[in-house]
C-alpha cells in the first residue's frame, strides 16, 4: 500500500510572525519555514506504518513555490521514500490544492492520503475534506489513533465529552490530531540520504489544474496589544472593577 502525506511550508512555530506595514499579508522576509507540525505528524504515522509493514512507500507531496524542495527533503529525511513537488508562484488556495493532489492520487492510485488536520497559518482545515469529496474517498477527520487491518483503517478521534472509533473502506482519507503520534527528528545519516532520495517536480498545467485563487484577502492586521494587569487588595475591589471598569458583570 502507498501513502500519500500532503505537506506545507509555513513559518516555524517558534517564530513570532510580524504583519507587513501596508496590512495585505504577513512579512516572510528572512523568516526560518518549516514543515506544518500537523504535517510532520502525518509523515511520522505513515513512516511508522511502514516501518510496521502495513505500507509499503511514503510519498510525501507539497504545493506550492521551488522553496518548498526544502520542506520535502526534510520529509524525506523523516523517513518518506520519494517527493513530489507541484511547483506554482500562485497563491496555493485549498480548493486549488485538493485539486492537485486529487490529480496525483489519480495517478498514484494509494491505498491512504494522511493529511495534517490545519496548517498553522491560515489555519483553515479544509484540504482534506475538499480532497475527499472531490476523490469520493471515505474520511475519518481529527484522528488520534490509527490502526489498519484487512483492508481497513481504523480510527479513534476526539469529540465533545468522550471519543468517537470510525471504521473506513481503503483507500480513506485521514486527517492528524496532535495526540496522533510524536514526530522523530532527522538524523545527520537519514539527512544526508534524503538529498538522493527522488524529488519529481510538475506544474499545475501538467496535471490540468487551475490554481487561479477564489478568495481574496482583504486586510491582515496584527492583534491589539494587551494591557498590562494589576494587582486589586481585596475582593471588593475585584468586584467593583470587574463592574465599573471592565463592564463584565453588572
């Protein structure tokens, strides 16, 4: 069985993005990219279920511009066998990008798609449901555990007051929870192995798919500042600046 774990390049988690001063986005500029970390769990569950035999390749798959090589050869050095890459300078939409990777599942034909549940940039959750239903594959969404057997997969995902076990048809689409698994790092030996590990590069055009965005944004802005707190002497004085000041009980 193949996977395939579609991945992003986003600013790293530990960097503290700034907004560019005319507001139409964020200043990327010298800032350190990383692989989502929703991603990076993806590739460690399809790694570990190919290291338990249950797969048999890791195809890691990115949309987006050439810079987004670096993000694959990480994966690759993660433990995924091959990349593929569909390079394009246009603004990667979701519905564009379910696309695209639509059209590599048409011609990779695997048995699992693992997506990472939101990228935490635009943080919008939606590839892998778009890629489902433009696929007609069954989905199990926000999984914690993951298991497969006879053709199967398994899924246990959390809800509101308890958890909820899914049984899904392969192939199935899968989109990781945090609680899935804790990604390994890339040692200096796998790093230098994935720089001759298969990257093949396509164009949308290749795949006869249009990125061409359909949402616009119109204004990103930064989040007020908070300020600063104070210390209150009793809880009479709490009360009555919770009333009078902050207006929230009355």
């Amino acid at each position: 069985m193949k996977v395939i774990v579609p991945v992003k390049r986003v600013v790293d988690y530990n960097v503290k993005v700034r907004v560019k001063p005319d507001n139409t986005g964020v200043d990327l500029s010298n800032v350190k990219m990383s692989v989502n970390p929703f991603c990076e769990i993806g590739i460690e569950e399809a790694v570990r279920m190919k290291e338990a035999g249950v797969a048999e390749e890791v195809i890691a798959v990115s949309v987006g511009t050439a810079a987004s090589q670096e993000q694959l050869r990480t994966c690759l050095a993660l433990g995924a066998d091959r990349a593929i890459l569909v390079e394009t300078d246009a603004d990667a939409q979701p519905l564009a990008i379910a696309r695209a990777l639509a059209a590599i599942q048409e011609r990779e034909q695997a048995g699992m798609v693992i997506f990472g549940k939101q990228s935490i940039d635009d943080d919008n959750g939606q590839t892998g449901q778009m890629f489902a239903a433009l696929t007609g594959m069954p989905q199990a969404t926000f999984a914690s555990e993951v298991t497969v057997a006879d053709g199967k997969a398994t899924v246990t995902r959390e809800i509101d007051g308890g958890m909820q076990t899914l049984s899904v048809t392969l192939p199935a689409v899968v989109t990781t929870d945090l609680r899935l698994n804790e990604p390994r790092y890339a040692s200096l030996p796998n790093i230098m192995k994935a720089k001759k590990k298969p990257l093949d590069v396509h164009t949308p055009e290749d795949l006869g798919v249009d990125m061409t965005p359909t949402v616009e944004v119109l204004k990103v802005e930064a989040p007020a500042e908070r300020a600063a707190g104070i210390k209150v002497e009793s809880v009479e004085q709490l009360v009555d600046k919770l009333k009078n000041e902050a207006k929230v009980i009355s």
